[in-house]
C-alpha cells in the first residue's frame, strides 16, 4: 500500500507502520487518547490513564506499539513485547 491514509490503517490488517514520537501522538489523538501534563496517555473522553499490556500506566514516551483495535498498548521494550505475543499466544 502506498502512502496508505489513517482511513486504510483503520480499516486494515495488513499495515505495519514505523513512526517517529511525534507522529505517535497524532496518532493515539487520532484513536481518542491523549497525554496528560505528566506524559502519560489518557482517554480523551474519560481522561483517565490509559494501562499498557503489564497492567501499568504507561506514557507516551515508553509506547512501542498499539495493537487490537487501539486497546493495547505495549512499551517499547523488549520484555512488553515478549510479553504481549505470549498473551497472543494462549488465547
């Protein structure tokens, strides 16, 4: 997919997307969440704190990865990711 829109990433299975933290932040705006003062991402609506996949709030600055449907978010580290295909992994 060339220059695929944020319309084609929503709508597709097939997109890998490598982005740099300020484009992350449009991004997670883009899905409804936003950083608070601290830098942590929170819901817009509620704007409470977002969890990442170890069950720990999680700022913008640690976000690795956003996956099933912007509700996971795994930090940027190694043990987030082994951690979250592991999960994948026993559903």
């Amino acid at each position: 997919m060339d220059n695929p829109t944020w319309s084609d990433i929503f709508s597709s299975n097939d997109v890998s997307l490598i982005v740099g933290k300020q484009q992350m932040e449009g991004f997670v705006n883009d899905l409804g969440n936003e950083k608070d003062e601290s830098g942590f991402l929170i819901d817009s609506n509620d704007k409470k704190r977002v969890i990442s996949q170890d069950e720990d709030e999680i700022k913008l600055k640690e976000l690795g990865s956003i996956s099933s449907g912007s509700k996971i978010f795994i930090k940027d580290n190694l043990a987030s990711y082994a951690e979250f295909l592991a999960q994948k992994r026993s559903l």
